[in-house]
C-alpha cells in the first residue's frame, strides 16, 4: 500500500536523525551487514540511492488534477500519495475525456446469482495457514524488497520458482501449449520484474470473447525513510502475496481448471514507488488489446488488532477509485462464503494500490483490505517493524482472504467440467 510516513517513524527519524537507531538492524540473514563490513560502499550506495529518489519524475495525485514534477521521497515524507505517471502519461487519457462512467453500478456485468458453491467450498477445505506461514518467512528474509535493489530481484527469482513449482506439481508435462499454464517475467526498465501467472480456460470460443480475470497483489517493499534500509514487508504486501499463492496452490491442488474466462495471477514490481510495475502491464495489455473483465487486488491482509481479537472478523472494502458493480460483486461474494466476516466500506485515497492503474483505462477492479483503513497496520508499514512474528499478524485472516480470491477466480471463469 501506497501511504504517508506514519507519524512514528517521522518522529524516530527527527529525534535520532541522521540515521534512527531501528532502521540499522539488518535482518540476520542478509549476506553482511553492511555498515560494519564496509562503511565506504555503504555510503557510496546510500548517496546513489538518494541521487535515485531525489530525481524529479511526473507525478500524479488525482485522476481530475494535471500531473506535476516533484521529488517523490519529499512528497512520502509530506505525506502525499501519487502515481508516478512519468512514462505513462497517456494512461486513461483518452478515457477521461471520453466516459468516465463505464464502471457504473446501474448494469453490472457480473453473475448476480453465484454458481459454483460447491466447487468452492471444496476448495475452501484445502486452504490451510502452512502454506503462507512457510512464504512469510521467506519472503521476509530478504533484506528488503525494494524495485532496484539486489535482493528485491533476488526475491522476485524465488517468487517466480516457487509460482513455477506449484504449477509444475498440478499440470502434466506433456500438455498441449495451448491449454499450458505459464509463468512469465515481465521485465521492466528495473531488476526486479513484475510476474505473471496465465492460466487458460478450457472453452477457447469462450474465452477468445471474454476478457482476462486478474487477482494480484505486489511484491516489493519499501523503507520509506531511504530505500537503502531494511523492509521487510510482511503485511505490506507480503502478507497479500502469500494470500494469492495460497489462492492458486489451493486451486490448483483440486483440479480446477478456469472453462469460460482466462485467469492470471499479477505479482506486480514497483507498487511503493508510485504504481510503476501495474502501470507498465496495463500499458502493455492496452497496446496489445488485451480485453480485461475483472481485476482484484490485495494489499495487507494479516493484520486483525489486538482489541479486534474478540469480535467478528472485519475486512475493508474500498470503495474509491474503484469499480461499484465489481465491489457490489465481491461483498456478495463475501455474504456467501465468508458469512462470519463484518465487510466495512472504507476509502484509501488516491493511488492507494495497484487496482488503480486499472480503473484509469477503465477496467472494473476491485480491493479488499484488512480492515477499515484507520485500523490497518499503519504504524509499522513502510519500516523495520512490518515482520510476521508478532500478536497482530494473524495467518488465519490470510486465510479468509485466500478463499475470498479463490471464490472470485471459480465464479467469474468457471470450473471446468463441472457441467
Ligand atoms: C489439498 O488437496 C491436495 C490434493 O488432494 C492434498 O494433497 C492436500 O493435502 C490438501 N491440503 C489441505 C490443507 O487440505
Ligand atoms: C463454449 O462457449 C461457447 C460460447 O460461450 C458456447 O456456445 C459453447 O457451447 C461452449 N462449448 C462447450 C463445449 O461448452
Ligand atoms: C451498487 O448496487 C448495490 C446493489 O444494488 C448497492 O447495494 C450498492 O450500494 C451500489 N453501489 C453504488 C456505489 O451505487
């Protein structure tokens, strides 16, 4: 998620400025640390990081406001959010000043009458907390997973594998390329690439007319006092990436097979730093004239409030910047399958996340958050303090957001065989 420095860490970076005390533990498991074993390369990257961050880029902070130029870590610092538009200004453009009203909610396109109850419950039994439990520890484990770091490629590499690894374990290796699960890199002008998952669906006459359905989540992490400290990102969005693995794994693992619609699962890149990664795989797929029916994003899904813990499970449904027919979708989705859950209508802001660079052209997209956003984890995201390993990260509200993924790819693309 895309947000204002917290107040904590503004008030730790003033009081043991230069450089405050938290965010000089490194995470054991990076390869030194860095300051002790070299304190000339250490500062010669943090100046090339600041000459980074200190660039002047095109920056945008409403859909009706013209785009501007400006720093984007003084306007972090200041609190503003932003899509960074630098090279994709045309975005949406077109859009604007056409109809902006395609998204409205008076004839959704979306099933009002769910249909795969069964299908879904099944999967919903194969859903488990191990899964993410054993990513969350990975995933955290490197250093920080920051678009142009080192180590945010080296996450991304261990991402792809382990998304090539479970699609691997479900699909004969003999399978006609047409009906193949791939795994793709979409690289960008930065090391660490974006990420793809296509699956096919079965009916080719109906999947050639209907648009992708896309659930997705971002895999970068950012220290938002200087991207050269530790982030370790485990709710922001470690914690959705996890989600989306398990959504996958789980689907797969039962044999499901999309029939009428393709699906894709997007890891994007480059969330943190204004949208860059979603912006450059929307421009793609606009270019390309890829027709999309259905985007679902999910950043921060861990975190349940330790004076939350007694009451019904909540979850934040944002309703700016957003489609209405496809978040009216989703609560029925909720409402049916995940009935213990309180949906809370809340908004994020501007650029909040990557659904974002999708409602620009025009797309219905859709985001689920953790909670109302006054009660999400907003003191430790963008820190040393985003780990797994506390009271407030709970693997069962992964959990549910799993099976709230799982049941918008069945029934927006069908299952296979099953009629
Ligand atoms: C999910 O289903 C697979 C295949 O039937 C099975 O091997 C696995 O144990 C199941 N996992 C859970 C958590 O139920
Ligand atoms: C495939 O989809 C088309 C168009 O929706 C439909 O007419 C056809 O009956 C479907 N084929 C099968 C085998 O279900
Ligand atoms: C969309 O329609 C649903 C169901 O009719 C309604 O509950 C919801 O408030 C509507 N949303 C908007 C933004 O109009």
């Amino acid at each position: 998620m895309r947000l204002p420095l917290t107040i904590l860490a503004l008030s730790s970076f003033a009081l043991a400025s230069p450089v405050p005390s938290d965010q000089l533990i490194f995470s054991s498991s990076s390869p030194a640390t860095p300051f002790l074993s070299s304190p000339i390369n250490f500062f010669a990257s943090i100046w090339s990081n600041s000459i980074d961050v200190l660039t002047p880029r095109l920056v945008q902070t409403s859909h009706e406001t013209a785009p501007y130029w400006d720093l984007p870590l003084l306007l972090r610092w200041r609190g503003i959010k932003f899509a960074d538009v630098t090279d994709h200004a045309e975005l949406g453009v077109s859009l604007l000043q056409s109809s902006p009203s395609t998204l409205s909610n008076d004839s959704s396109p979306f099933p009002s009458k769910l249909s795969y109850h069964d299908q879904v419950k099944h999967v919903h039994t194969n859903i488990s907390t191990a899964g993410p439990r054993t990513n969350i520890k990975h995933l955290t484990s490197f250093r920080t997973r920051y678009y142009k770091s080192q180590t945010g490629r080296d996450s991304q590499v261990w991402l792809r594998d382990l998304l090539q690894s479970i699609v691997d374990a479900h699909q004969p290796s003999d399978i006609a390329d047409s009906s193949r699960i791939s795994v793709r890199e979409f690289t960008h002008d930065w090391v660490q690439s974006s990420l793809i998952v296509h699956i096919p669906a079965t009916n080719r006459t109906a999947a050639s007319s209907n648009g992708l359905v896309i659930v997705s989540s971002h895999q970068d992490s950012v220290n938002l006092l200087l991207p050269i400290f530790p982030a370790p990102g485990a709710d922001d969005d470690g914690s959705g990436t996890v989600t989306q693995i398990e959504s996958l794994r789980a689907l797969m693992a039962t044999g499901w097979r999309p029939e009428h619609r393709d699906v894709e699962w997007h890891f994007y890149s480059a969330e943190e730093a204004g949208l860059l990664g979603s912006q450059a795989v929307v421009s793609d797929y606009v270019r390309r004239g890829v027709k999309v029916d259905a985007m679902s994003q999910f950043d921060m899904t861990a975190f349940v409030p330790t004076e939350a813990k007694d009451s019904p499970p909540a979850m934040g449904i944002v309703t700016d910047f957003v489609s209405p027919a496809l978040t009216t979708f989703n609560k029925q989705l909720l409402h049916s399958y995940l009935p213990e859950v309180q949906p809370i209508e809340t908004k994020c802001g501007y650029a909040c996340s990557d659904h974002a660079s999708w409602t620009k052209v025009g797309v219905h997209s859709a985001f689920t958050i953790e909670n109302e956003f006054a009660k999400c984890n907003l003191k430790r995201i963008h820190t040393t303090r985003d780990v797994w390993d506390h009271d407030e990260y709970s693997f069962e509200h992964i959990a549910r957001f799993s099976k709230l993924s799982s049941a918008f790819v069945v029934e927006l693309s069908g299952w296979a065989g099953s009629k």
